[in-house]
C-alpha cells in the first residue's frame, strides 16, 4: 500500500508536466474567436472598391435582402463551414473540399466524403460569389440560391451524409452555438434556416479585391486599368489578349471575373441537352485566385493554367450547343509566348490577403479534455473517454496506448474549463479552480494506477 501511495502521489504532483504534452481527440473542438467579432461589414461591404458599389459589379450582387452580411452573422457562418459536427461521423466539414490557401477550392480532382466516396464534380473556388448575377449555384445552378446550396452537402449521401435534424441536435448540446446564435439572429434558436443564412454570410464575404490586378485599376481607372505602372511586359501582352486580341472578357465580365451567364466552351464533343445546366453548360466562377486552384473546369479535368490555356488555343470541341464566342476551328489560336503571357496575366488575379487572412481560417482548437466536445470539461466527458480508449478494457489510458495516465490527467486538470475560457488565447494560461468533480477524479486515477499495480505484480 505505501509503495500505491507513493505512485499516485507522483502521479498528482506530476500532473502539470504531463499537461505540456498535447493531447488530439476525435471530438470536432471548440472555436477560439476574438472578443469582438471580426469586422466582416467592413471588408467585404464598407472598404471594398468603390466602382463595385454601383453600376455592373453592384448590379450583379446577389445577396437578398433579408440576409446582409452582418459581423455576428459571418462569425457563426466561419464557425459552421469548419465544423465537422455538421458531417454524420464528425469528421468532415464544408472547409475539407474547400480550402483556404487554393481559393476555397479542393486541389484533388475530386473531394473525398464523409465515407472515402468522391464527387462527382470538382470543388469550385469560392471568391465573389456574392457577385455571381443569376444569383444560381452548383456547377449547373441546380440551387436557386446560395441559401439553398449551402444546406445541400450536409444531406448528401457523397459528401457529410448526416440529416439537418441530427446537425440541429449536435449543434444545440455544446456551450457555445447557442450563444453565437443569439448574437448573429437575437435567440439561440438553431434552425435550418438560420444555418443557411450564417453559411451564405460567410461566404458571401469572401470578396478578393487585394491582387496585382486591383493596384493597376487603383492606378488608372475601372475601365482603363494603368498595367505598365505595375505589371510587366509579359503580364501586360496578356491583359491586352484577354481583354481586346480574343476577348476572354466576353464571359469572364467586370473587374471581379465572375461569369454572367453558364457557358458550352466544347468540353466534349458529345455534350447533351441534360448535361450541366443544360445544353452542356456550366457555371464559371470567377477568376479571381485562379492560379492556387490546381484544377480546372466542373470535372476538374486539367491541372494547371497552361493546360486550360492551350484548351482554349486548340482544344475546343464542337457541339449543337457551343458558345456563339468560341471557334473550334480555329487552330492554334495562340502562339507560345502569347500562352505563356495570358497565364502570366491570369496570375495577376491571386490575391495573398484574401488567401491568409484570419477572417476565413479555421478557428477550432481542441480544448483539453474536453473529450465529448461540446465546449465544457466536466464529468460527462469521462465516460466518453473510457468508451473510446478502454480504460475498462485492459487499463490503456491515452490514445496511443502507452497507459502512463496522460489523458486522464489532463481531463482531471481542466474540469470546469469551457469555451468562453478560451475568449482571447491568453486564456489557455488560466488554472481552474478545484470542484467536487476533481475530487472524485482523483480517485479514479487512484483506481487506475492500484489497477495497474496489481496487473505489475502478475
């Protein structure tokens, strides 16, 4: 007995070391977000360009009236698309196919879902979509609204295959979700509709107007961009073939380069009246960021900008529907150095702040021990741990099987930790005080370590 009382004496006191260790659970996290919202209003409404406030850009704006983006409301929707809650098997969220760093797109072909099955379709960047006119979403605009395509991947048996009713559920058990709703629409009621408008404020906010293509209109104007005051030679041959030689600008329309209408651009030969959105169509997104997408068109058939390039020189198929502005007939329609050039322009487009900025990263963290998830370390959590790493099951105490109590102490550390202690950062540094909860924990890793003792002396 001295011999277990000494054990689990140096286990307590060695529980602060123990805790430098960090520790990965299943559980989706919680969200770390700063004290005041981030000021979504201000940069995708206030500070964007002033000539997209009026005329063609303004026109092709489609975000209702009875969903503005808000700062509280963009705010949940960051938390929504990163939360893995919203898949059947907490393990996949809207951010897993569309990816920051490639302009919200995937850089597989094809996403994987919620079981290993791929799409069907190529993940599409998502910057301006608020400037998309039709106002129609998907690649063949089956979504009226941005609103109704947001819900869409929750319930789709490919992608998170879990049901609104079961993400209403699991949203509604952590500390946190109520609260973010009640600031973005007044109660903390979680519904289906809510989850929509907080998703497409979200994305409604990822407006890219930071690029290389932005200094040179700032330095001229919208209509005559000043491109030798920032770009060179070769960028500028390309701003001249994209915009006067062969007009790509005839479907890729304003300075924000997001496709009016759905387009046949001669995929394939063989394009069917059903196939896109008819007649072979399909959406184009913009172009903005164009060049960190590392695939290209719905089917995500080419792999660099090279590739689409040369397609549009001489690779156009004709079909009964074909885009009145295309020529398949055409034959290499660019020279090499042209190529070379409209892929140079094209770069121009990329914008590094949107890219990086906090605004749309991921804020989830874990919070240790919280081991169900839901925002708060208390007891609940424990049998949690014990289902999933059998403790009653041959005395393994952590996720790698090394049974030196690790886990447990961490839980045993940070009961009464919940999601607002984690409101700012700093917060990671505060110590709770001591429950009732703590003491009981301590006589459970008491009963762990007599229950391994006596496996030791066997």
């Amino acid at each position: 007995m001295p011999e277990f009382l000494a054990r689990t004496a140096f286990v307590c006191c060695s529980a602060l070391a123990l805790l430098a260790s960090s520790v990965s659970w299943a559980a989706p996290g919680v969200p770390v977000l700063p004290v005041s919202p981030a000021d979504y209003v201000g940069y995708a409404v206030t500070n964007i360009p002033n000539y997209w406030k009026s005329g063609a850009i303004a026109q092709a704006n489609n975000t209702p009236a009875n969903n503005q983006i808000t700062n509280a409301g963009a705010t949940l929707g960051r938390v929504l698309f990163y939360d893995e809650r919203l898949s059947h098997d907490n393990g996949t969220s809207c951010a897993s196919c569309h990816k920051q760093e490639n302009d919200f797109s995937d850089p597989n072909q094809f996403s994987e879902g919620f079981d290993g099955q791929q799409t069907a379709r190529h993940s599409m960047g998502l910057s301006n979509n608020a400037y998309y006119r039709r106002g129609k979403y998907f690649w063949d605009e089956r979504a009226a609204t941005l609103e109704a395509q947001v819900l869409q991947p929750i319930e789709s048996s490919v992608e998170m295959g879990s049901t609104l009713s079961q993400v209403r559920s699991e949203l509604a058990t952590t500390s946190f979700y109520p609260q973010l709703f009640q600031q973005a629409f007044g109660t903390p009621d979680i519904t289906d509709d809510r989850i929509a408008k907080a998703l497409s404020q979200f994305v409604r906010s990822m407006v890219s107007y930071n690029s290389k293509f932005d200094q040179a209109v700032a330095a001229g104007t919208p209509t005559a961009p000043n491109y030798a005051a920032v770009y060179n030679s070769q960028e500028q041959l390309g701003a001249t073939i994209f915009h006067v030689n062969n007009q790509c600008s005839q479907c890729h329309t304003t300075n924000v380069q997001v496709a009016a209408n759905t387009h046949n651009i001669g995929l394939d030969a063989n394009s069917a009246a059903t196939d896109g959105a008819g007649n072979g169509r399909f959406k184009a997104p913009s172009l903005r960021n164009v060049e960190v997408r590392d695939g290209y068109m719905h089917d995500g058939r080419f792999d660099s900008l090279e590739e689409v390039v040369q397609f549009y020189s001489s690779g156009i198929q004709n079909n009964p529907f074909l885009d009145n502005a295309l020529n398949p007939s055409q034959g290499n329609l660019f020279t090499p150095n042209e190529r070379a050039a409209l892929v140079a322009f094209l770069k121009t487009f990329t914008d590094n702040t949107f890219l990086t900025s906090s605004f749309f990263s991921d804020p989830f963290v874990s919070l240790p021990g919280d081991f169900d998830g839901n925002g708060v370390v208390n007891s609940a959590d424990l049998p949690f741990w014990q289902a999933s790493f059998g403790l009653d099951s041959g005395g393994d105490a952590d996720e790698d099987g090394d049974s030196d109590g690790r886990d447990y102490l961490v839980w045993q550390r940070n009961i009464g930790m919940t999601w607002d202690d984690l409101m700012p950062l700093s917060a990671f540094q505060a110590v709770p005080e001591p429950s009732t909860a703590l003491l009981g924990g301590a006589l459970l890793v008491a009963a762990f370590w007599r229950r391994r003792l006596r496996a030791c002396g066997n």
